[in-house]
C-alpha cells in the first residue's frame, strides 16, 4: 500500500519525526475494545494540514476526530491496531459469500 503512493516520502518523514518529538502519550482510561484494559492515547493537532499529510497520519495508525489526529499507545498492548485489507485483492472466502447473500436486505 505504501509503495503505490506517491507521498511515501512524507510518511516517512513523518515517522521519523514522531519517533524523536512525539508528544507522551495521555492520561489511561478504560479502553473502548478489550473489558478491564487501560488505553491512551497520543494526539496531535497539525496546523496547518498540508496535502498528503491526513494520508500519511493514516499509514502510521493515526485516527481523526475533528482536527485532532491520534492513535492508541497502550503499555504492553497493540490489539486495536488498524488493519489495512487490499481491497483490489481480496475474494470472499465461500463462509464470507454467504453471510452477505444472507444479510442482502
């Protein structure tokens, strides 16, 4: 998926830059996805948003919520991270063909 983009560089380059000045992640709170588990997050607000730069705060796992891009940095966990399907590749499984004629309304 990286490779085909032609703002691969600023991924890159943004990765780098989170690496070395990343904020610390926030304050734990219950986690949405896992019962009993602590999340936080790190968040960003970039001002201004340069083209390619909502793609590239993708790529590396980032969510949006407003202007507000952020990401899950939970201790010792990385169960909710983002799954990326290649949408041009992927054949349903015969399990898959069913459900969906199943649920069709």
């Amino acid at each position: 998926c990286l490779a085909q983009r032609p703002d691969l560089e600023l991924t890159r380059r943004l990765r780098s830059l989170l690496e070395t000045h990343a904020p610390p992640p926030g304050a734990e709170f219950p986690c949405p996805y896992l019962p009993g588990r602590k999340a936080r997050h790190v968040a960003l607000i970039p001002s201004p948003l340069v083209p390619g730069l909502y793609h590239s705060f993708m790529d590396l796992n980032f969510r949006r919520s407003g202007e507000t891009f952020y990401r899950p940095e939970c201790r010792g966990c990385s169960a909710c991270r983002m799954v990326r399907v290649p949408v041009a590749d992927f054949a349903p499984t015969r399990a898959q063909r069913r459900c969906l004629k199943r649920n069709a309304d």
